[in-house]
C-alpha cells in the first residue's frame, strides 16, 4: 500500500494551505466563528474558485470526480489552519448522500450547486439524548411531513436546505430534503465546544421530499464512514499545526532567564506528542487508502476501517490537544490564543458522526473482534481460535 501523495496531491495541499492561510492570520478562527455567519465568506468564495466546494461531486454535475486522497489533503490543509467552512458537513457529506439516494432529478438540481459553492446543506441526524445507531425518532408521515427534533445541527443557522434523517409508516429509515424557509421549523442557535455555530431544529408537520424512494440505511452508513476518515485528515492538520506552535512557543518562552525548551521534561513532552501525531497521520492515510480501494472495488470493509481509524485518531487528538494547551500554560486557555482554537476543535471532533462512544459501541458489536486485523490491504486474516 503506498500512502505517499502524488505530485500532484501534494500541490492541491500547498494551494489549499496558502489560500486559506491567507484569510486565516493569527486570530483567524475566533474572527470567523464569531461572525454572524460563522466562517470567512471570503475563504468560501476562494474554496469554490479553487474547486474544493466541488471535489466530491462527479464531472456529469460540474464537480472535480476527485477521489478519498484529495478530500484528505484538501481537509488537512483546512485543518492546519482550524477553518471553519463547512466542507464537510455543509458540501462532502451531503454530496454523498444525494449521489447515493437522490433521483436523477434532485442530483441534477442541487449537485452543481454544491459544486459551484452556491449553497450548504446540514444534515440533520442526532437527536437530544438518543443513540446516534438507533433508528431515528423524527417521523415522516404518508405525504413526507416531518415531526421531530434534531440536535446537534452544525451550521444550521446558515444552511439553505437541510437533509433529515427519519422513519417513515412502514418504519423504513430515509432521508429527507426540507427547504431551510419551509414552515413549521423552529430553530434555537447555539454554540460547539470549538464556537463553531450549531443548532437545535424542530420539525412540526415540516414539509419534506424525500431522497429517492429506498430505505436509507446502507447510503447512511457508508457516507458517515466517510466522513468519519475524512474528519480525520482535518486532525491531523490540527495537531500538526498546534504541534508546531508548541514547538516554537517553548523556544521563544523564558523562565528563569532560558527558554521552555531548555528544561528537558517539556521536551520530553512535545517528543512524545509529534510520536503521537504521526501514528495518527498512518492511521488516516490508511483508512483513505482502504476508501480508494472500496471505490476500486475491493472487498474491504469500510465501516469498520472507518471506525478503527476515527477512534484512533480521536483517542490521539483528545491527549494532543490537553499537552498544547498545558505546554503553553494559562496562555494557552484563553479565547484570544490560537492553540486555544486548534484545542477546542479537536475534542469537538472526537464527539462528530456520533463520537467515539459510538465507534466504539459498533465494534464491539461487530464480528471484528474475532478476526485477526491486518496491517496492509490484501493481507489474508483468519479467525481466532
């Protein structure tokens, strides 16, 4: 398995990360989240001009057809900077799913307008104080009205369109296209651990089309794979990122008249954070490996790739992000502080898709544990005695 980018990959990440590093200076994140609309409209604009907003939608509705690697790359380099648009959650994951279930005419119609960065879709799936594996609580009757409530909704206070998760009368699972101006929604905004904006939303006879006419169930668990892999990457560019500025932080800070890195126990400390980050990085490129190989159609098994990794991963960022912020001391907790920022985002990270407890909750239910794993694709496993 090679996890080495290509040329090509490597400058798609140097142009996201100049692009966006440009509308990200120092103090960046707090800036955008806490506009009114929650990100740099003027990054979003130079996201569609680059292409990125259309990265996962296919060249038949004007998007790049681009494959797991470049999402990778393009999210950590996001990552790098803690941007705030919401690629994720507001374009990739919804492109996936309309791909995935949509009719050929909702593909027609909202497909290029993601790609062109015109609109943002939130997917509405978690409910207040029920498992994110349960079927949902939210019902859609006869003529697809929706009643429930969804919370939490990243960006949903800015979405033009949301895509609801809920349980039709035959008690078949679909998702479901409701206009952010439909009647009979009521919205109450909040804030994330990392101030990023999100919402409650309720639905009370909310009128709704639905994706397709199946049931939705298999579209849903391979999409939030996904985006379980893909929200890594952005991981990855935050903690390197918060490394970095840990790093020089304990170069120029003194005490007792000598810099931080003098004393060898901190250094000790940001050793044994840039071993954990690059653990973390193999196991990201490896779950984006095994993507490609499943759209290459290899018998592999995503979700539960996406699982391993995103646990791994969220296991690393939760002690990356209490070392930078303790390596910088009370500085380091503050709102007006950078690392402060890359902190946040990374333990909002490990609660998205579900979170870690739900990751972990499927592989322990899952037949996985009575398998041998294997280090790299195509490696023969067999069952445990």
């Amino acid at each position: 398995m090679n996890l080495e980018f290509t040329d090509d990959q490597r400058l798609l990440f140097e142009t996201v990360d100049q692009a966006v590093g440009r509308g990200y200076p120092a103090g960046g994140r707090a800036a955008a989240t806490g506009s009114e609309l929650g990100w740099s409209d003027q990054v979003w604009q130079t996201l569609g001009e680059l292409g990125l907003t259309g990265l996962t939608v296919s060249a038949d509705h004007d998007g790049a057809g681009a494959g797991p690697v470049e999402v990778y790359t393009s999210l950590a380099a996001m990552g790098k900077h803690a941007a705030a648009e919401p690629l994720l959650d507001g374009v990739y994951l919804p492109s996936w799913l309309i791909a995935e279930l949509g009719t050929a005419e909702q593909a027609g119609q909202l497909l290029p307008q993601l790609a062109a960065g015109s609109t943002t879709i939130a997917v509405a799936h978690a409910e207040p104080g029920r498992p994110w594996g349960l079927a949902p609580a939210t019902t859609a009757a006869a003529d697809g009205s929706l009643t429930g409530v969804k919370s939490p909704v990243r960006n949903a206070d800015q979405a033009d369109r949301f895509l609801v998760t809920a349980v039709d009368e035959t008690g078949r699972t679909g998702v479901y296209l409701v206009e952010a101006t439909a009647g009979g929604i009521t919205r109450a905004d909040g804030r994330a651990a990392d101030w990023g904006h999100t919402s409650q939303v309720e639905f009370a006879g909310t009128p709704a089309a639905r994706l397709g006419d199946g049931a939705a169930d298999a579209a849903l668990r391979m999409a939030f794979s996904r985006a379980r892999v893909a929200i890594t990457a952005e991981a990855i560019g935050l903690m390197e990122a918060g490394l970095a500025m840990t790093v020089e932080y304990l170069k120029t800070r003194k005490q007792f008249g000598v810099p931080l890195a003098t004393f060898q126990a901190l250094v000790h400390r940001a050793v044994d954070v840039y071993s954990r980050v690059e653990l973390a990085r193999s196991m990201a490129l490896w779950a984006t490996a095994v993507i490609e190989a499943h759209d290459n159609g290899g018998a592999v098994d995503l979700p539960g790739t996406a699982d391993d990794a995103f646990v791994f991963v969220a296991d690393v960022a939760t002690a990356v992000a209490e070392e930078i912020v303790q390596l910088h001391g009370g500085i380091g907790m503050t709102y007006e502080s950078d690392v402060a920022h890359h902190a946040a985002r990374l333990i909002a990270i490990t609660e998205s898709f579900g979170g870690v407890s739900s990751a972990r909750r499927r592989a322990i239910a899952s037949e996985a544990l009575l398998v041998a794993p294997s280090a790299l694709l195509g490696n023969a496993t067999s069952a445990a005695p």
